[in-house]
C-alpha cells in the first residue's frame, strides 16, 4: 500500500532529507547531557508536595 502524504509532509521530509546531505543532524539529542531522570523528578515532587 502507497503512503500518501501531504505537501507539508513532502516539504518536511524534503527538508530533512537536504540536511542530512550536507552533514547535519537534524536531532542532535546527543548534545544535550541527561541531568535528570523523570522517576527523581517525580519522586522529588512527590516529597515536596507532602504536608508537613
């Protein structure tokens, strides 16, 4: 089955596909460091919330 996509679509994936050609990453999730994980966070707000 043929996916359709529409002219936005085809824009984007255009797009994207042109960036990658000249090198770049277009998800450079590797440049931001893990700092916080969302079960501390959680737990954390979980402890602050709690009445005294």
């Amino acid at each position: 089955m043929a996916e359709s996509l529409t002219e936005q679509e085809l824009y984007r994936r255009e797009a994207l596909h042109k960036l990658c050609a000249m090198g770049i990453d277009p998800f450079p999730a590797a440049e931001y460091p893990v700092t916080a994980h969302s079960k501390d966070i959680q737990s954390a707000f979980r402890r602050a919330a709690k009445p005294a």
